[in-house]
C-alpha cells in the first residue's frame, strides 16, 4: 500500500467516489496514473464485487485509490397507504411502456462493516464516507492499517463530529456538487451552503485538512479554493464524460449535449436528496409520495435500466453539479494534464 499524503500528490485532485457504476478499474487508475487519487463509490456494491474491484485496480496502478461508502441508517417501509401512493406515483408516468415494480425485502442495504473487510483485504490508501460517520470501531481499524479516513461534511456540527472522531480529513462538500447531499440527516434543514462559504467556515472551525467537493470543473477552480485553504479538491462531473467512466451513453449525451438544461435537487430517484440534471421524471415526480432511501432507490432501477437500453433519458438519474455545461469529452490521463496545466497558469 501507498500511504497517502497530500504533498505526495502531482496535481491535489482526487476524482470523486460516484456510486452506480461511473467510475471504472480504468478510470481510477488512470487519475492515480496521472498523480491524483483515483476512487471508487461502493454504497451499492456487494463484498465480493469490491475485492474484485480493487484487485483488478491494483493490477493497474501504484497510485492513491480511495474507497467510499455510504453510512445508512436503519431503515423501515412506510406504511400501506404510504407505500401505495408512491407505487400509484410511479405507475402513473409518462412512459411508452410500463416497468416491474418490486418492493424489496429486508435487508435494504450491505452491511457496512462487511464491506469494509473486504476493502481492506486490498489496502486502498483512503476510506471515506459520505451520508454520516461510522461507528468508532470501523474508524480504528482503518486507520491501525495505516488507511486515511475522510469524511464529507456541509457544515460546521457535521465537520467538527467528524473532527471529534479524529478523521484525517473532511470533504467540504458545496451545494453545487451533483449526486447525493452528504448533509447526515435530511429531515433537518440543509444549509446549502456553496462551496466557498462552507470552506470558509470550515476552515474557522476545524483544524483538520480539508477538501474541496462542488461544482470544480477547471484549473482556475482548483486555484482558487487552494487559495481559501482547501488542501486538495474533488471532482465527480468533471470525469463523467472521460472515455473511462462507466457512465451510460445516454447520460454523457445529456452532459454534452442538453446543456441549456438546469440542474435540480430531487428524492425522487434514491429517496434521498441529490442533485441531477432536470427531466421528466423529476418533474412527474414533484410533490409525489415515494419510499425511503436507499428503498425508493432499488424500486426506480427497473425503471432506470430499461430507460438507459433505449436510450431514453427522461427516467434516468443524470447526476451532475450545476457546473456540469464544462465536461470535456477526453481521457481521464488528458483530463488531469489540462487541469494541471490550467492551475499552473493561474499560480
């Protein structure tokens, strides 16, 4: 294993962990390659598949490979009538053809501390987590092995918890960034702080490093939150249309081509807040009844999977942050040049 630290790094950009599949062996190791931190998003994937991952990862590179996971929290089905309406809400949208809707059995999730044994069979440099902070005994055990541990905050309480349970760092996530909020608990009220306000505070509060998480898409981006404090930054859209992201073809259509489109904070999809490119179903979907994430989450894939083999992106989750209308569509070891050579030119 290589033990991370961040002056060990050629350009301070690590990509994001993107769960569902964006990001590749091919993709991670070629940001590693190119001297960031490659990673990997496994809220979803089964044990045997992150060994398999990470095995075939390391055959690839010698550089920093970061595994995320998401820290769940207990959950239950609503009750029949709740659970009605959101399974009428989906059945009445607007689609040539009806899906299968399934409503799943317990458990709902994989077992966290599972998923991390299988994670460290393979010594990736970095942990993180996104959604929460795991338990205390998971935290140890990462960091006995020499592992650094991140976890995302989007304000002040959640990143001074995560400094109280000695993390290495915080992911300063603004609220431009695409994919899932990280706020800890939803049913409170979401700051939506944007990226510099919420490093600025931060960087008042904590005394751990902190990395930079929202709507970075250029060299001048990275430039400028180096510049507030930020030791590192992370960037999830950018890579997205990189030739080694597993990013459907219809979603890198969006990103290219429906630019004009805004972006959109939705629990339609996962049942959770996340930010994604508008479309049909987030807006058939507004005002709707629909189960708890990660629930609704596994209910919508049918739906999501037909949609993506017909090429139809009005019912598939377009994950992007609000700055998503500057993706290139380059490799990922061309991508990391340009942005090197952008945050060159600002320096």
């Amino acid at each position: 294993m290589k033990v991370f630290n961040f002056s060990k790094l050629k350009l301070p950009v690590i990509q994001a962990p993107m769960a569902g599949g964006f990001n590749t062996p091919e993709l991670a190791s070629a940001v590693a390659n190119s001297g960031g931190v490659g990673s990997f998003g496994f809220s979803f994937t089964s044990p045997e598949k992150i060994d398999e991952t990470l095995d075939i990862t390391k055959k690839l590179t010698n550089g920093f490979i970061n595994a995320n996971f998401f820290v769940f929290k207990p959950v239950r089905l609503p009750g029949k009538k709740v659970q009605d309406e959101a399974i009428k809400a989906l059945s009445n949208l607007t689609l040539n053809e009806k899906f299968e809707i399934n409503v799943p059995d317990k458990p709902f999730y994989y077992d966290l501390e599972t998923q991390i044994e299988s994670a460290l069979k393979n010594l990736p440099s970095i942990i993180t987590f996104h959604l929460g902070i795991p338990s205390l005994t998971i935290i140890e055990k990462i960091k006995s092995l020499g592992i650094k541990v991140g976890i995302t905050a989007t304000n002040i309480d959640e990143a001074q918890s995560i400094e109280s349970v000695e993390a290495d760092f915080i992911v300063a996530q603004g609220f431009e960034a695409g994919g899932h909020r990280g706020i800890f608990n939803q049913e409170n009220v979401d700051e939506k702080l944007k990226l510099d306000n919420l490093l600025i505070k931060l960087l008042e509060n904590v005394s751990i490093p902190v990395v930079a998480a929202g709507g970075i898409m250029e060299g001048k981006d990275i430039k400028r939150v180096i510049k507030i404090g930020a030791l590192a930054v992370q960037l999830g859209t950018a890579f997205l249309t990189c030739d080694e992201a597993g990013t459907s073809k219809i979603h890198k259509h969006y990103l290219l081509n429906e630019q004009k489109r805004k972006t959109q904070i939705t629990k339609a999809f996962s049942g959770r807040m996340a930010r994604g490119i508008n479309n049909k179903f987030i807006e058939e979907m507004n005002g709707k009844k629909f189960f708890p994430f990660p629930i609704q989450n596994t209910i919508t894939i049918p739906l999501r999977r037909e949609s993506q083999i017909k090429n139809n992106g009005e019912f598939i989750n377009l994950w992007a942050g609000t700055n998503f209308n500057k993706v290139r569509k380059v490799s990922a070891q061309k991508l990391m040049k340009e942005l090197g050579n952008e945050f060159k030119a600002e320096i």
